[in-house]
C-alpha cells in the first residue's frame, strides 16, 4: 500500500502541478506587494487570502514530500527511504 503513495518523479501531472504552483507564488508575490503598498496593516480579508496561499504552499510541500527519486537506475519505492531522502 505505501509503495503507491510514490511519485515518479517524472510524472506528467507532478510536472504540471510544479508549474502551476510557480503561477500560483508569483501571484502571490505580485498580491502581498500590492497588499503592502497600499498600508502595512493587513485587512481581515487581506489575511484570509494570504492564507489560501499558505494552505496551497503546505499542500505542494506535502506532496512534495511523497516524489520518489532513481537509484541504479530504477525508482526507488520503499517510503521510508523517499521520506528519509526528501527530508534532508
């Protein structure tokens, strides 16, 4: 069961959702400089959208965490090794 929470690493849809996500934090950038140049204090509603951001973020983070890499050769499928490896 843990072998299929692997991600090749060149999965078509990893790809697609890596440049997804650099839209997605370069609107983020654009978003917070706009945010700040108008005040430096942030709105509720600021906040709230901010945080969509960051929950986004911790989402790509996690998956992240879940692509495996190739040893010798072949796609290493043991998640404790992936895990181990995407932690350091």
């Amino acid at each position: 069961m843990a072998k299929r929470l692997i991600i090749p690493p060149n999965c078509y849809w990893i790809i697609v959702w890596n440049n997804f996500m650099i839209l997605v934090f370069v609107f983020y950038m654009l978003i917070i400089a706009l945010f700040i140049s108008y005040s430096f204090k942030l709105s509720t509603e600021q906040i709230n959208t901010l945080l969509i951001f960051d929950v986004m973020f911790l989402i790509d983070r996690l998956i992240d965490m879940f692509i495996g890499y190739e040893e010798d050769g072949r796609l290493e499928k043991k998640i404790g090794k992936v895990l181990k490896r995407n932690f350091e």
